[in-house]
C-alpha cells in the first residue's frame, strides 16, 4: 500500500534500562541526521546512549510524523496508550524474539525504514478498548488500552462473582478466579494462555473469558464489537484488581461497575514486508 505522509519527526522509543538497544538507536539517529529528518527521544531513550532529552514518553506521540518502538511486545503496549488521539503509525522493532506486535527485527529497521520514507509500507489498523471504572454512580477512572482489560483476584482471595451484562442485557454472574476482556490483537495475550480462540488481529470482535470458571461449562464469548460491556464485582471482602493490559493496576471495591467498549480511536502498526499474521503465529505458537 502507498503512504502519502511525509516523515519528517520520528519519534524513537525504547525499552527503559535496555543497553541492547544502545548500538541500535545510534545507528538509527546516524541514519535519520543523513537524510535529514529530526530524531526525537523521550529521557529514558536518550539516557541509554548517554545523551539528554527534555521529552517524557508521553509527548513523543504528538510531536512526531513515525514512533519507532524498541524492546518487545510490551513496550509497544505502553507506548499504545499514549497515541490516543494522534494519528501516528508505530513501528515495533523486537530486541529479541519475533513479538506479535514487534515483528521487525534489528537488522530489517533500517530496510523498512527505507521502505516507509519511499511510501512502500502497510499498516495494521488495530481497535483499542475504553474502559470507565464507576463507584457508587461517578466514574473514578479511565484508560484506554489495546490488548485486554482483566478484572482477577489476589493470590489469597477466594473465586469472585463478577455479574456481566451486554448492551444491557445479563449474560452470567462467572464465578471465577476472573474475567478477561479482549481485543482481537489482545486474544494472543493472557485470554489466549486462559483457553480463549485466535481472533485475526483485524476482526469487529471483542471476547469475554473467564479464568478458571467454577462451572466448566463457561466458555469464552466473541461477540460484536459493538455492544458495551458491564462488570459489575458481587463479591464482598476480596481483594481484587483491574489489570489494564498486564501493565497498569486499579483496585475494585464491592459493587463497583467496569465500563468496556470499543475506543473511538485506534492504532496503526507498519507491517514488514514479508511477514504475515499466520507466519508469525506458527513462528511464535511453533506450529508446524
């Protein structure tokens, strides 16, 4: 696919305390300074290769034109929450192993660099899901994320109640050690080690995965990414959490009411060239 956007800004980011990305993001920052483009680092990315930055990560996504991403997977889940609002593609570069998300490797940035600065790349449009968390009728929080929102218990609390509703409708009071709410590209993260289905990473779809159900027969849901999700916590006296895509915790009191729709806004990942979902699957999943 031809991209018409002129890059002008990059910003790069990288995984805090990673000395493996130093060699990487001065190659990158030589590369960008020939061709004339304007390199923009957040503290932690700068002070890697010893050098100073006035930026926190969170203003990067509306001063540039491209976001290179180096570490793995999670760290372009927290870099994810920050482009809300900001049409800018995310380039994930794995440091190690091949990621879902972090499918390019060192030695094919600089290739597909090349490639995005002729127009020659494609991207992945990707939903993110919003959630409000209420207590007693005021919503208390908001986040916006792109793999899952998963409501669990302690380690030493017992099965938790979590009543659910759909646009409304009641579906199940699960009984559980929790509740998974994901997105199609978040159905390769906890819902997928939880039992849940391989949803392409594209699809209008949302799930909904007990962990560890009491009743056996409390199957994973896909539904429409439409309707909104409500979980209501029915259980008293536990400790228990909302997670927000493995990274960010929030603690629920009894009757407090979790808010789950499809975000307004989404992200776009630029895909390498020869890499497919399915290849990355039986690469990462060791099919055969």
């Amino acid at each position: 696919m031809q991209e018409e956007q002129v890059i002008k800004r990059v910003g790069i980011v990288a995984k805090r305390h990673k000395v493996e990305a130093a060699e990487v993001v001065k190659n990158l920052l030589t590369w960008l300074e020939e061709r004339g483009i304007e390199a923009i680092m957040d503290i932690d990315t700068a002070s890697i290769i010893g050098a100073a930055s006035s930026y926190q990560k969170s203003a990067i996504p509306s001063l540039v034109d491209l976001l290179v991403v180096l570490g793995g997977d999670g760290t372009l889940l927290s870099v994810a929450r920050l482009v809300e609002g900001h049409d800018v593609p995310i380039l994930g570069v794995n440091l190690g192993s091949l990621g879902f998300l972090t499918e390019v490797t060192i030695e094919e940035l600089i290739p597909t660099m090349e490639q995005i600065l002729s127009g020659e790349y494609t991207t992945s449009e990707r939903m993110m899901l919003e959630t409000h968390i209420h207590r007693q009728g005021e919503r208390i929080a908001r986040y916006v994320v792109l793999n899952d929102v998963v409501i669990n218990k302690s380690a030493l609390a017992r099965i938790i109640e979590l009543e659910t509703y759909v646009d409304g409708e009641y579906v199940n009071t699960f009984r559980a050690d929790g509740l998974i709410i994901s997105t199609p590209t978040g159905s390769t993260a906890y819902s997928l080690a939880a039992g849940g289905p391989i949803v392409y990473p594209t699809m209008a779809a949302l799930i909904i995965n007990p962990i560890c159900p009491h009743t056996l027969t409390n199957r994973p849901l896909v539904i429409p990414d439409t309707p909104k999700i409500e979980v209501i916590l029915a259980s008293e006296n536990e400790d228990v959490l909302v997670t927000l895509d493995g990274q960010v915790g929030f603690a629920l009191k009894f009757q407090d009411v979790v808010e789950i729709r499809k975000a307004k806004t989404t992200i776009r990942l630029i895909q390498a060239e020869e890499k497919n979902y399915f290849r990355i699957l039986r690469t990462k999943l060791k099919w055969g």
